[in-house]
C-alpha cells in the first residue's frame, strides 16, 4: 500500500520518514564532528558530507509535503 489509509501510514510516508530520520541523525554527527575538528582539511572534508546531506533532508521534507498534499 503506497498511499496512506485513515489508520495506517503509506510505504512512501514510511520511506521518506525513516530516511529524514537518518539524515538528520547523519548531520548531527558530522555537525558536532565538524565543530570539533581542529584541523582545517579535516573540517572541510567533513562539510563536504555535511552541506549535500542537509540538502537532502530539505528535499525529503519537501517531497513529504508534496506527498500529502498530492
């Protein structure tokens, strides 16, 4: 079942759900990785992760949005 139901959620909502949830458990790690790093290069490479996957959080929230709206 892709679509939502009044008493269960859909396989879609699911997916977009646990995958937001994993980015943002992602970005915490190498948010307080990246503020810690001492150096430079270190940093930068860990922002390197950080910046796509922030993005990523935003375009599964939106297409969560657009999934309930639609």
């Amino acid at each position: 079942m892709l679509r939502s139901s009044p008493d269960r959620f859909g396989a879609v909502a699911v997916t977009i759900h646990w995958s937001t949830a994993i980015l943002i458990v992602a970005l915490l790690g190498s948010g307080f990785r990246a503020a810690h790093a001492l150096d430079p290069v270190t940093k930068v490479a860990i922002l390197r992760f950080h910046i796509p996957a922030a993005l990523a959080v935003v375009s599964t929230t939106l297409a969560r949005v657009v999934w309930w709206i639609a």
